[in-house]
C-alpha cells in the first residue's frame, strides 16, 4: 500500500517534469522473479526504473542515497524508502554479500530485484566492467535477468549535482537472459564472470555506450588522484 501510494502521489511529479517513457515493458514477466540489470548513471536511476513499471522492484542503492541532506537528495531518500529499496553498504565483502542473500529471498519469494552490475555510477557516461554479483544471483536464483539501458538521467541528476534540471527520461528493456545451461566442470568462479559479461554486452547492445574493461569504482579512484583494486 505504501509503495503503490508513493507511486500515485509522486506521478503527476515525475511524469510532468521529465516525461519518462518506457519501451520494452513486455520483457517483464507478469509474474514470478527476475533481475533488472541496469547501466547506471544517476541516483535517479533508481527513481525512474520503479515508478515506470507495473510491477514493484526492489534495487539495492547505496546507503548515501538515503542519506543525503540536500533538498533533492532528501526528496530521493524520501521516496526511496517508501518503495522500500534497499539499502546497501558497501563497506566490505560481508555487507555485499548480505545485500545479495536479501535479494535472492526476494527472487525465491516471486519478486523483480534491480541491479546496477556496475557497482557504481558511471564517472563519465561510459559502461564500465560489471561486478559479478549479478551473475551469483543469475546462478542461485534460475530466474532471467533482463537488461535494461536508462537515457537521460545523467543529465537530469549528474553525479556530484545536488538540484535537478529538465530533460527527458528514457529507459529501455531487453529481452531476458537465462543461463540454466549446461556448464560442465566450469568453476563458479568463471560461470558468474561468463555470466555477468553476457549481461553487460546486453546492456551495451541497448544503451550503445562505450564500453570500457575496467570497474568504474578503479576509474573514479584515478580521476580523484587515489588507487583502486580491480577485484573480480
């Protein structure tokens, strides 16, 4: 009742200011899990893709989106919590592990869960290389991951920009992803990468961005003059 009464009172809102639109809805199963993975560009992110389906979805954002004390960031947390997303510290392995345990109850119970394989917003527009937690989901649930590219929200919510402007939202949705395939002796290790790669291509394929082979967490420690570790 509280997500679908959010969804009514921040409508008007959303659809008069931005005119989101949406394609390929019919990927989404009317019924049963699946995981929306997305490219990600803005907090808004996380905004949009809920309130343009008919189905809720859970996306796990990180904590700071719920914490913000700018007006807009207020606003974000505000509406974010009464969809009852999630809230992710990423403080540590066993914190993102906890994050992925939450999600696959919520797959196994019959829910969308939303999954930015990138790990973090994009520093520059581009797609970066997708953490593997979509692919140990992908694995443990057997339910279809569908790709989906979001347009415009860097532009209405740029990282580091605390007041929104005007421009058009798009997102778009693919045609699902399953991997109940046979993967031989493979190690897990491997079939969570073989994965999580597919799904990036796919993402790239609809969002034709450039891609760039390294995590986008390893970039913005470089444009902030510090060091990153590219983990798997």
């Amino acid at each position: 009742m509280k997500y679908r009464m959010s969804r009514a009172v921040a409508g008007p809102f959303l659809r008069g200011l931005w005119r989101p639109e949406i394609v390929g809805e019919e990927h989404v199963p009317t019924e049963g899990g699946a995981i929306l993975a997305s490219n990600h560009l803005s907090i808004v992110d996380s905004i949009f893709l809920p309130f343009m389906l008919e189905r809720p979805v859970t996306f796990a954002a990180k904590s700071e989106y719920f914490t913000g004390t700018s007006l807009s960031q207020r606003a974000a947390g505000l509406y974010l919590r009464a969809t009852q997303q999630l809230a992710m510290d990423r403080a540590g392995a066993r914190a993102a592990q906890d994050t992925l345990d939450a999600a696959l109850q919520l797959l196994k119970d019959g829910e969308l869960f939303g999954i930015y394989p990138e790990g973090t917003r994009s520093p520059d527009g581009r797609l970066y290389r997708g953490r593997t937690g979509v692919g140990w989901l992908a694995m443990s649930s057997g339910v279809p991951v569908i790709p989906v590219a979001m347009f415009g929200t860097d532009r209405v919510l740029p990282p580091g920009h605390t007041v929104p402007t005007l421009h058009k939202i798009q997102i778009v949705l693919g045609e699902p992803l399953t991997f109940d395939r046979d993967w031989g002796k493979a190690p897990p290790a491997r079939i969570r990468r073989i994965i999580t790669d597919e799904v990036m291509q796919a993402i790239r394929a609809l969002s034709g961005q450039e891609y760039v082979p390294m995590y986008a967490s390893v970039r913005k420690a470089e444009l902030n003059g510090g060091s990153g570790h590219d983990r798997a």
